[in-house]
C-alpha cells in the first residue's frame, strides 16, 4: 500500500472538514491515496502508527494550531525517516522539528 499518510489537527479545526474536501477532490482528479488515521482506527496505538507510517510514501504535518498530537506523531515520521511535508497557517509558532526550514506557510 502507498499512500500520504496525514498529521492534521482534526475536532480542534473549524476548517478541517474544508481542507479535508480539497484533499478529497485532489484524490478523484489524480488518484492519489491520502491516509487519515482517525478514520482507519478508532484508538490510538503506537504499533499501528508506526506500521502506517512505515508504507507512507510522504506525511504531510499541518501544524496549524500547534496541537501537541500533530507533533507527537510528526516526530515518530521523522525518526522512522518518512518523507515529511511540513504546513502550517501563516503566524503559527513552530515547535521542536527537524528540518523546520522546509516548512511551508
């Protein structure tokens, strides 16, 4: 399985279900699978996490709204050496990352 694997503040973004539709339009027009790991498990295991991970072929981190979950999971993508596209709303603090320079507002 090949898949971007999704790291996104969910219940706390009043603009989630909107950035979740863009990401669904771009998977019908190119094909291109994006993984979100609230819908595909319902509790939170560091076995699977890092299983889903491992068959990412990119993770993209929004760090929009500095949820200390989106880092959480952003540092196990970055220990297991995913591919990490790093977002965030323009103004928002940036935490601890590696490779913080490539982050894109």
């Amino acid at each position: 399985m090949n898949y971007i694997y999704v790291i996104t503040p969910v219940g706390s973004d009043p603009e989630y279900k909107l950035k979740r539709e863009m990401l669904e339009k771009i998977s019908d027009d190119t094909g291109c699978e994006f993984f979100f790991p609230l819908e595909r498990h319902s509790k939170f295991s560091m076995d699977t996490t890092i299983a889903d991970l491992r068959h990412a072929a990119l993770t993209i981190a929004d760090l929009s709204l500095e949820r200390p979950s989106c880092y959480f999971e952003l540092g196990i993508a970055q220990a297991l050496g995913v591919p990490v596209c790093m977002i965030a709303l323009a103004g928002t603090i940036l935490h601890q990352t590696d490779n913080r320079q490539s982050l894109q507002f």
